[in-house]
C-alpha cells in the first residue's frame, strides 16, 4: 500500500515470527515464498495450521519429458 500503512509481506523469507500467530489457521502464500524448509519448520512447529505447500510431495522436482 502506498498510503505507509503496514503491508503484509515476507520480505526475508523467514516463518518464524508465524508460529506464535496462533489465530492464524490457514496460511496461503505462493510457494517462492520461502524455502522448503521454512515450511517444514513450519508445518512441525504449528499441526494445527493448515498450508498447501506442507506437503511434502509438492516440493518434487518436475520431471523432465524429453
């Protein structure tokens, strides 16, 4: 916003201050967000919240079809 007002970003990446957002229950962010790993802190540090990108299986690299 270009008003000063506080914008919800995730400028370094880290989720840290997340796990003691306990109203939060559902986090949505596109996947370049973080790194793998930041979410898998994460997903152990709150069970409680649900997220797209805890599973692992999403993290996969693409297959190559040459």
């Amino acid at each position: 916003m270009s008003n000063g007002e506080d914008e919800s970003r995730l400028r370094d990446k880290v989720f840290g201050p997340l796990i003691n957002c306990r109203n939060l229950t559902d986090f949505r962010c596109a996947r370049f967000a973080a790194r793998t790993e930041n979410f898998m802190r994460l997903a152990d540090a709150r069970p409680d919240m649900t997220c797209q990108w805890f599973d692992p299986d999403l993290w996969e690299s693409p297959r190559s079809f040459r």
